[in-house]
C-alpha cells in the first residue's frame, strides 16, 4: 500500500515535496505550486486506480511550464495504463503535442475523433490546410468556430467537415461500436461509483492519522483555545475565589452562580471552534466521497475522535484550575465527578457543534450564526433562571433536551449533597438553609448518587443522540449532492 503511494508520487513528480505543507491562501501558509497542486489533486483522484479518468481543463490558471509539466504527468499515467479523457483550453504547441488522441465536436456533432497526428492530414483533404508553424489547436478552433457576422459561411464549414467525418465512419461500419463502447464506458463508472476503496479498518487507520495531522498542524489555533481556557480559569478563581469554602450561607448562591457560568464557558469554547470543521473540510470530503476512496462514517468518525487528546488537555487544565480555585469539596471522589462532569459538558457541546456543522454544510457563516440560537435557550433551562416547577407545559421538552441542566444538577448535588450549611443567626436577608438538601430542594433539582448517575446517563444519552443525527444528516446530504 506504502509502495503504490510511493510509485505514484514517483510517477506525477511529488516525491521532492513529500513533506512540504500544501499550503492555501486562506490559511496565510505558503506552500506548494500550482502546477504541483494539480499533480496532486490527480494522485489523490487516482489513489484508488481508476481505469478511467477525466480531467476537466487541468491546465487552467497555470503558466505554460507548469502546464506541461501536468499534461506530460498525465501522458505518464495513459502510458501506463490508465484512459485519461481531458478538455483543454487553448493549449501551447508543446503542450497540445503531448496528447495521443484527438476528439473535436462543432454544433453538437463530431468533427474528428483519432489519433492527434493525422488530424492536420484530414482537415488538408478537406480543403482547410493547417498554415505552417502556427499552433494546430488555435487552427482546430478557428475553423470550426462560428464567427459573428460569418454565421451562414462557418456552418456552412463545420458541416462539411462534421458530414465528411459521419460519411466516414458509416463507410468504414463502425456506426454501431460507439453505442456499445458508451454502454462499456457507462458500466465502468458505474462501478467506480460503488468503489470504496480499502478495507474499514484500513480507512479508518489512515484517515484518522490524516485528520490529527491536519488538527496538530495548527499550533496557533491550538495555542489560542488552551490560552482562552487558561485565561477564563484564572479569572473566574480570581472573581470566584474559594467561595466553596466552608458552611456559610453565602456559599449557596456563589457556589449556583459560578457553576453555571464555568459549564457555560467550557461549552461555547467548545462549540464555535467546532461549527466550522466540516465547511472548512466539505470540498475535500465530497471529493474522496464521489471518488469511492473511504466510507462517510469513517471519516465523521476519525474527524470527532481526532483531537481527543488536546480536548483531554483542554479538560484538565480548565478542571483543574476552576475547581480548586473556587474552593469546592476536596475530596478525590467529588475531583473526578466534577472532572467526568466537565468532559461530558464538552464533548455534549462538541456533537452539538458537529450537527450544526452538517446542518449548515458548505456554509461556514451559517454554521456560527446558528450557535446561539441554538445554545441560548438550552442554557435558560439549565435550573439557575427559572425553577424546574416554573416552566410551561409547552415548554418542558426544551428543558428535557438542555444538557446544561444535567450537568449543573450533577455538580450541585456532588457539592451540597449530605453537606451541613453554617448557622442561621445572622441571615435576614436571603433564605436560610441548614443543610445542603435543602438547597438542593428549594431549586427543584434531584438529590443523592441515583440522581448524580441518571444525570450521567442523560448527558451520555443526548451526546449519543447528536452525533447519530450529525452523521445521518450528513450521510443524506452528500446523497442528495451527489444526485
């Protein structure tokens, strides 16, 4: 497998820039030419070995060096083996002498079709003589052209030519070939349409190297989100200091309040960087997709498991530093709850981020103008705003679905549960509650380890439940793409 990638970029020139970044004009990077981007793009369209190729204006927005030296990588390819049908726009002698056939249409019928270098013989039988050192392909479309104010006179020309050619064929019996050879051609692609390439194991091996050097490779970005949450922990410790620590009655509120918005925090720093992934990345994926080169589930898979190990980074720094620094309960039990907590705020708000992702699809604006819509209204139901008892019938199946709402249960009831508040001698203004309990009651939220568990499983549930439905809707858009 190793080898067959080695042969090809031997093949199409690649192998001097086997490490060199492709580079992009979005992106700032400065990397390969034009020329060598096109080879590449035809090493990754025939990774699968196709028997048939087509290449659609391959020379286009190139110098004519780096035009030839595509077209010369193509007649490599041909030579061993492969059918390349290209189109050309206006090529260079040199260039237009690298061809081995020749297929010319004019007014929707076939002018010529054969070998390129009985062409100038065939338009001289028929009156049309090719001047001598001037460029065969400017020749081929000015005599078949139609002129404005000649229109009479040019298809008075191409259809000389076109019946000369028809006339031809008939006399030579090969009226009926073409028919069966499209019928050949027709089945062909439709195999490669079917073809996925390697075996699932295989592609999820090689796509999931891809996709972490494609997350690794971007040390600003990566730099940018651990010093955001680096950032964010400090100051809420310092705005937040200890205010976990001991029984007073004060805890109570700042304790609710810091709670929300650090899962707040952990989930839109987790969100917008997320929404742009498959935009940035649908030109690529539709491509290998039509291409046949990985199943669709292996690539979503491979792209939300990538960056696991810097999201592990992210979890434990941020954890860390908010948790001791607000002085929660220091105990190794309720460390790893409000740790296991956190990541499951995460990774809800990553599958959130995916299946706005495949919603939006190839429009990146989209994708981040529908994160607060969408966020806001589950972060009101998260139990801090308005009481669970309070909300309206209509509106129960939002709370339901707010993933906030679970995860401020859980660290609340990890913090207060079985917990014995301060005395009620000096608190006139604000209720007094002598247990943590009672806290938990007075808010409508769940107590004891049954319901830190259930709130567990709903977080797993509805992070399970977006990502099938990111998946299924990306499935069923590059299906509907593709018809």
């Amino acid at each position: 497998r190793e080898e067959h990638v080695r042969l090809l970029m031997d093949e199409l020139g690649l192998t001097h820039i086997a490490d060199t970044h492709i580079g992009s004009a979005t992106s700032g990077t400065r990397g390969i030419s034009g020329g060598e981007a096109k080879r590449l793009a035809f090493a990754s369209e025939i990774l699968t070995d196709p028997p048939l190729l087509f290449a659609d204006e391959p020379t286009s927005g190139l110098d004519s060096f780096a035009a030839q030296s595509v077209i010369k990588a193509l007649g490599t390819l041909a030579d061993n083996g492969r059918t390349i049908i290209c189109t050309i726009h206006q090529p260079p002698s040199e260039v237009f002498a690298l061809f081995h056939k020749l297929l010319l249409f004019a007014e929707g019928r076939t002018a010529y079709l054969g070998n390129i270098g009985t062409a100038p013989q065939t338009f001289e039988e028929l009156g049309y003589p090719c001047p001598e050192n001037y460029n065969h392909a400017d020749f081929y479309i000015y005599t078949l052209a139609i002129a404005p104010g000649q229109e009479e006179e040019c298809r008075a020309r191409v259809k000389t030519i076109t019946d000369a050619y028809s006339t031809k064929e008939e006399a030579e019996g090969s009226t009926q070939a073409p028919q069966e050879e499209s019928k050949e051609v027709l089945k062909v692609v439709s195999e490669m349409s079917h073809r996925r390439g390697e075996r699932w194991h295989t592609q999820f091996h090689y796509i999931l190297w891809r996709s972490w050097i494609s997350t690794s490779r971007e040390f600003q970005v990566v730099g940018v989100q651990l010093a955001q949450l680096v950032v964010m922990a400090l100051l809420f410790g310092a705005l937040f200091w200890q205010i976990g620590e001991g029984n007073d009655q004060k805890r109570v509120q700042n304790v609710a309040g810091g709670t929300l918005i650090l899962l707040i925090t952990a989930c839109f720093t987790t969100l917008y960087p997320v929404v742009n992934v498959l935009p940035q990345e649908i030109a690529v994926l539709i491509r290998d997709h039509d291409n046949g080169m990985y199943r669709t589930w292996v690539f979503f898979i491979c792209r939300f498991i990538a960056d696991v190990p810097l999201q592990i980074l992210y979890l434990l720094v941020y954890s860390t530093l908010t948790y001791f620094m607000l002085g929660y309960q220091v105990t190794a039990g309720n460390f790893f709850f409000y740790l296991g907590i956190i990541a499951l705020t995460m990774y809800t708000a990553k599958s959130l981020g995916y299946l706005i992702s495949c919603i939006a699809f190839q429009n990146s604006s989209l994708a981040v103008a529908l994160v607060t819509p969408t966020a806001v209204p589950l972060m009101l139901f998260s139990g801090v705003f308005l009481s669970p008892d309070s909300v309206p019938v209509y509106l129960v199946w939002l709370e339901a679905i707010s993933f906030f709402k679970y995860a401020y249960e859980g660290i609340l009831i990890n913090e207060f549960d079985g917990q014995q508040l301060g005395s009620c001698e000096n608190v006139t203004r604000r209720r007094c509650y002598e247990t943590g309990n009672e806290v938990l009651e007075s808010t409508g939220l769940g107590k004891g380890l049954g319901q830190m568990q259930a709130d567990v499983g709903v977080l797993l549930g509805i992070t399970s439940f977006q990502i099938i439905a990111a998946f299924v809707i990306l499935a069923l858009r590059l299906r509907f793409l593709k018809r």
